[in-house]
C-alpha cells in the first residue's frame, strides 16, 4: 500500500498512483469471473402474451434449460456462445496478464469474445422480432444490460492487454 495516495490519470479513469494500468487491467478482468455468472443467472427479458397476463422473467440459464428439451444442436451452441466463449476467454486473459501464457494467443481470445458478442447480438433480435408480432408483451431485464457489459468489457480489456 502506499501512503498518501496520489491520483493520477490512466485513460480516462483516475487510478491511485501506487496502481499501474496493468494491476487494473487484472482486477476489471477478474471481476468478470464474478459478473459473468451473475448475469447468467440475471433475468435477460420479460416476456408474456399480453400484458394483463404478466410477464415471465427468462435468463439464459432458463432459456439454455428449455432450449435443452427441445433443439439440443442449437442448446449446444449457445451455450458455447453464451457460456463457455466469454468465460475461456476471461480466463485466458488472465493467464496472459499474469505471465502464464503468451501474448500471442490474444488474437484467438479476442476471436472468443466476438462469438460471445454474437449472442447478444441474436438475444436482440429475437426480441425485435417478438415485438412485432403484437400479441406478445417482451422488455428487456437488467441482466441483458449486465451480459452485455461484460462481453463489452471483455473486449475492451483484450484490446488494452494487446497493447501493452
């Protein structure tokens, strides 16, 4: 620790002095090990037939557990899309930001989160979809806000690892 601490300038966020851009790097990307999960289990969109029914909260984790019982190619894709993409590439970022890996497996990685983008991608249409059918009342949930973040935030932390 060190003591007094002075701020200073890492981009655009104020980081204390005694930090360097690296050690923050390492946090934002092990924090994802933790907002990953979370938004999994956070609930994507609500979704009912009409209004007055209420409306259904659907994570991904409920949406790969249907999608399970019915098309198992298609489960099988998005939960590599949704689930193991994102959380391999976290992981190997963290191997390279800590030295146990080479640098030049970032390009496979960044490969990884822009497959995980994808089904955000995918999540947003089907919404755009739903809606214009009419009879079916679909919002999206804080978790589709959260999931996005942390595929964004993944790919802002690849590109910032690539550069140093």
């Amino acid at each position: 620790m060190c003591f007094p601490v002075r701020f200073r300038l890492c981009g655009a966020v104020p980081v204390p002095s005694c930090l360097g851009m690296k050690h923050v790097l390492r946090f934002a990307n092990l924090s994802l090990l933790v907002l990953f999960p979370l938004a999994w289990f956070a609930p994507l969109l609500r979704a009912g037939v009409l209004p007055i029914f209420g409306l259904s909260e659907i994570s991904i984790i409920s949406g790969l557990q249907s999608l399970w019982t019915t098309d198992v190619a298609l489960a099988l894709l998005v939960t590599f899309l949704a689930i193991f993409a994102p959380y391999l590439k976290v992981i190997g970022i963290a191997l390279v930001q800590f030295g146990l890996m080479r640098r030049k497996v970032v390009p496979a990685l960044e490969l990884l989160g822009k497959l995980a983008m994808g089904d955000v991608f995918l999540i947003a249409l089907y919404i755009m979809l739903v809606k214009g059918a009419g009879y079916v009342t679909v919002e999206a949930g804080w978790g589709l806000y959260l999931f996005t973040g942390c595929i964004l935030g993944s790919l802002a932390i690849s590109y910032l690892t690539r550069r140093r």
